[in-house]
C-alpha cells in the first residue's frame, strides 16, 4: 500500500485507524506538500451506508474552517476507493499521550478543553454534532494546538436517512445516556463525552470501565461517575462540579452549549489560586453540594447540581444485547504511565482487562516522622508536668512531717512547768532537779 497513487497523493506510512478509515501520510504531487489521505477500507466501500457515511464527513469537514479542527483539501474516488485529503498535523493524540505520559494537571486539561471547545463551538454553530468526542479523536501538535477531528460519525441535526431507527453509534466509554437509549443526539450529548474526556485527562481513566460493552453502557445509563475529589489528587472541588455536571444523566441539566462551558472554565481557571482543593465538610460523603460561589450559571441555564435522573423503566430501557455492532473502534485505555489518584492507588474502576502489571500497587500504611517542633512540645509538657507533681509531693510530705512532733528522748520525760518559783524545775519523785 506504500506505493500506491490516488489522485494525485502519493500515499505512504500509516498513522492510523478507525472504525470509518484507515489515515495515511501522503505526498501531494501538484503542491509538494504533506498531507494525510484518509481511505475507505475496500470492505466497507460495498456498504452504501458506510460510503455515505464516508462521504458527509468530508463535506462536513469542508464546511468548517477553524484553527482548532482539521482542515480538509479535496474529496475523491478512483478505482472504487473512496478516499479525501487533509492537514497533516505533526504531533500526537490526546489518547497516545495519555498512555505514554499519563494523567495532566488540572491546568493544563483545562487549557486543552478550552481550543477543544472553540472547535466545537463552530461544530454546533454549523448544525453538526460530532457523536464521537473521545482522546483518540483530539490531537495535540508539537505548538500546543489542540485539534479536533475524525467527522466519521458526525450528523447534521436535520438528518434522517444515515442512522437506522434504535442503532447505537459511538465508543462506549464516552456515549451519552440519550445515545445509549438510541436517541437523538444534540450538542449537549456532545458536551457529556466532553466531560468523559475532561474525568480521564486528570485520572488517567475514563469513569466508567468494564470487559463488556453491554455493562459500561447500562453505567452510563443508571451509575453516577466517581468525584474526582475523592479519586484524583490536586482536583479543586469547582472543578469536579463542572465534570458532574457534564455528566448528568438528563440533557437538560448538563451545560447548553459549548461556548456556555467553555466560559465556566475560563473563569475556573482565572480564579485558580482562590479554589479550595478539598470540598466543604459533609460533601465527600456524597452529599448535596453547596452553592459554588464564583461558578455563577448564565441565567438560561440549570444550576450546577442537578436533580438525580429517574431511573429508567425496564419497558423504556433498550434492550442492549441487541443491539448492532458498534463502528467507533476504540482506543487503548491502558496508561503505561501511573494514574493521579490519591495515595496511588489503582483506580477505582480500572478495566477489568487491563493487565495487572499496569494497575498501580495499593497503598502501603508507611510510619510518620513527627517534625522537631512537636517533639520539643512534648518534652516541655513533660517537664511541667514531673515540676507540678514533685511540687504536690513535696507539699504532702511537709504537712504530714509538721504533724507529728516527736518527744525529746530519755527513760524519764522531763516536764517543764511555769510555777511562780522561776528556777525551780520538777522532775520525777526523789529526784531533785
């Protein structure tokens, strides 16, 4: 495949696959330039679905122009391979850079997140919704620039014909309740996968993990995603608000749309240095939140906690296990690089087929070395304390040695007595004195 031509690009070594195409480098031969050629798989180019599916990603892509998602150059086919070229960015995934280098500081997710949301914004603002907002789907190059890219599944909101009715397309562990039940999906679906992405970035997993697909889809459905305050180090408590929110369960109580979000973490990230690490008393526990003061809602919006979502019906649950294959291949979640989770322990939902090796080793109880300054508390206490008590003794001892006087000693006591007769002393019988 090295050596072969479509077009006018010359195509040359792999970069990549995904469920919708296999990416090539590739030579422009007209421009002299580097581009990557993304090709229709010769299996799937007898799918009419699936060219058609091929072919709106390409227009959906060249509609939009935007520092922060793949420019696209030109569509073709030759030889009944579909194929369009596009930007070729130097760098890296979002997902390969977790797996190499593990979990990013809250900053630093938060400065991805932002570009990743100027893209997406001008996504929703053309009438498309992305349907597959995941790390593998999200470059980062050598100047920092985060892309957004992979259109494969993407569908403008007045599309009927390319979705069959109860079909389930996107990655499991990042699809929305609504994409679960086989709904439409909207901006706000989009923002759920966002706030998937934004939980893996600062632990180095995504919240919900399993060996079946089946079972991390019903998660998505009835579980409530870990507080990344109780898994993950250094999370301030506004911040894991934003993920939970992202995460609500209802459409309608997520953030509306991506500008509205990208807001709220501007302002999270100005006011960084003011943001308690650890959240109020009596949060951790999985209580109801306080206000967060400085996280103020556009008016238009919900507030920041939401309702728990109903529970669905098993007559309104979809019935998973029919559910057709889904096209979106995913990425390899194993970090070979250690989580930031508290006290490095392993997450608490690691895949279960993720080898044990690569699971962090659970925290050992290690002895504390108490500081100078409370040893030296210890010793004057001590001190007062020995200085009080020998005090007590001491005054004790005097009481009781002052009450017992004792005679002068002799066989025959000798009386004193004041007699008018000053000289004389009075001994025993006999005796003079």
């Amino acid at each position: 495949m090295e050596s072969k031509k479509l077009g006018p690009y010359q195509l040359g070594e792999e970069l990549g696959r995904g469920g919708m195409g296999v990416v090539y480098k590739a030579m422009d031969t007209t421009l002299q330039r580097y581009v990557a050629v993304k090709v229709l798989p010769a299996e799937l180019a007898s799918e009419p679905l699936i060219v058609a599916r091929f072919v709106r990603e390409a227009r959906s892509l060249a509609k939009l122009h935007h520092p922060n998602l793949m420019n696209i150059y030109t569509v073709g086919e030759e030889d009944g391979q579909h194929y369009f070229a596009m930007e070729l960015v130097e760098g890296e995934t979002l997902a390969a850079v977790l797996r190499e280098k593990g979990a990013f500081s809250v900053q630093k997710t938060v400065d991805i997140m932002i570009q990743v949301l100027a893209g997406l914004e001008r996504v929703h603002g053309a009438g498309l919704v992305h349907r597959d907002i995941k790390p593998s789907n999200i470059m980062l190059d050598t100047a920092g620039r985060a892309i957004l890219m992979d259109f494969g599944l993407a569908k403008a909101r007045t599309d009927q014909v390319l979705t069959a009715p109860g079909s389930i397309m996107g990655t499991p562990e990042y699809m929305p309740p609504e994409q679960v039940h086989g709904e439409e999906a909207d901006a706000r679906s989009d923002l759920y996968s966002i706030g998937v992405v934004l939980f893996q970035m600062v632990t180095g997993w995504p919240p919900f993990t399993d060996k079946s697909d089946i079972n991390i889809l019903k998660k998505h459905m009835d579980e409530k995603p870990p507080r990344l305050t109780e898994v993950a180090v250094d999370v301030p408590f506004t911040f894991d608000a934003i993920v939970q929110r992202l995460m609500s369960k209802r459409p309608e109580d997520r953030f509306q749309s991506a500008s509205d979000l990208a807001q709220e973490l501007v302002r999270f990230r100005d006011s960084t240095g003011r943001t308690a690490t650890m959240p109020p008393a009596g949060v951790r526990g999985g209580g109801k939140p306080p206000a967060i003061s400085g996280l103020a809602a556009p008016p238009s919006l919900k507030p920041a906690v939401s309702k728990p979502a109903a529970a669905a019906t098993p007559s309104d649950r979809p019935d998973l296990s029919q559910a057709p294959t889904i096209l979106s291949q995913r990425e390899d979640l194993i970090s070979t690089a250690p989580a930031r989770v508290k006290g490095d322990a392993p997450h608490p939902h690691p895949p279960a087929h993720a080898p044990q090796s690569q699971h962090a080793p659970p925290a050992t109880p290690q002895a504390t070395t108490p500081s100078y300054k409370s040893v030296a508390a210890y010793f004057v206490g001590g001190m007062v304390m020995c200085l009080i008590l020998l005090a007590l003794l001491f005054l004790v001892f005097r009481h009781f040695r002052g009450g017992r006087r004792k005679s002068p000693p002799g066989p025959f006591p000798v009386i004193l007595l004041s007699s008018p007769d000053a000289g004389q002393c009075l001994g025993p019988p006999g005796r003079e004195g």
